[in-house]
C-alpha cells in the first residue's frame, strides 16, 4: 500500500487505520507528523518518541530523549534513502500524470532499480 503525502488526515481517509488493524502484522516507521496514529493501530505505526518536556527539561530526559530519536531515526534511514533514490527519476521528479497512476509508475520504478542493481553487480558479489 502507498501513501502519497506526508499527512496524518490523508492516512486516515485512505483507511489506514482500519487496514492496520485488521491486516498483517507490520511495522511502518513514520515521522512525528504521525504522532498519536501508534495508538490507533495497536502500535503498527511507529513514530519519534514525543517530547514531553518543552521548556526546561531535566538533564536526564534530554539524554533518553535524543538516544531514542536516533534510534528511531537509524531505524528509519534506510527507508529515506530508498525514496530519495526514487525521486532522482525524472518520471517522478517531473510527476505531472493523474494521481490514481503514480503508484503504478512508483511500482514499476522501484522494479527496475532492483533489475539494474542486480544488473549491474560481477559474478562473485553479494546479492
């Protein structure tokens, strides 16, 4: 399933929410931009851990509050990267097609990255 756009209300009127906690048992790491939809799914949707101090926090949340943001955002670098990679084709930098087919461009992308990376390794190396 893809979500185009980075928004909370979107998910939810797409029907995330009901698809998550009925569907297959998944993890998808989010930004904070969906904070409080963890709890809507049973915990699927995994955001940066929400800063509960905002003026003068104690030494010691600053400390377990900045491991667990890196820990989320190590987690979650892998993903980014991938979809920077997707964006640097033209086809989807210059998207101007109908909404309803950028999944399928998304999709077919996606698969001849995996070709060419495949492609492009020698005999001998990892796959």
């Amino acid at each position: 399933m893809w979500i185009i756009g980075a928004d909370i209300t979107h998910a939810r009127q797409l029907g995330l929410v009901k698809y998550l906690t009925g569907g297959p048992a998944v993890e998808i790491l989010t930004d904070a931009s969906y904070q409080g939809l963890g709890a809507q799914t049973g915990g699927r949707v995994v955001t940066p851990p929400h800063r509960k101090f905002k003026k003068n926090p104690p030494d010691w949340y600053e400390e377990i509050y900045g491991r667990q943001r890196k820990a989320h955002s190590s987690r979650r670098i892998r993903v980014e990267h991938g979809i920077a990679h997707l964006k640097n084709w033209r086809a989807l930098a210059r998207h101007h097609g109908r909404r309803e087919n950028l999944s399928d461009t998304i999709q077919a992308i996606a698969g001849l990255l995996s070709h060419q990376q495949t492609a492009t390794r020698g005999p001998g190396q990892p796959q």
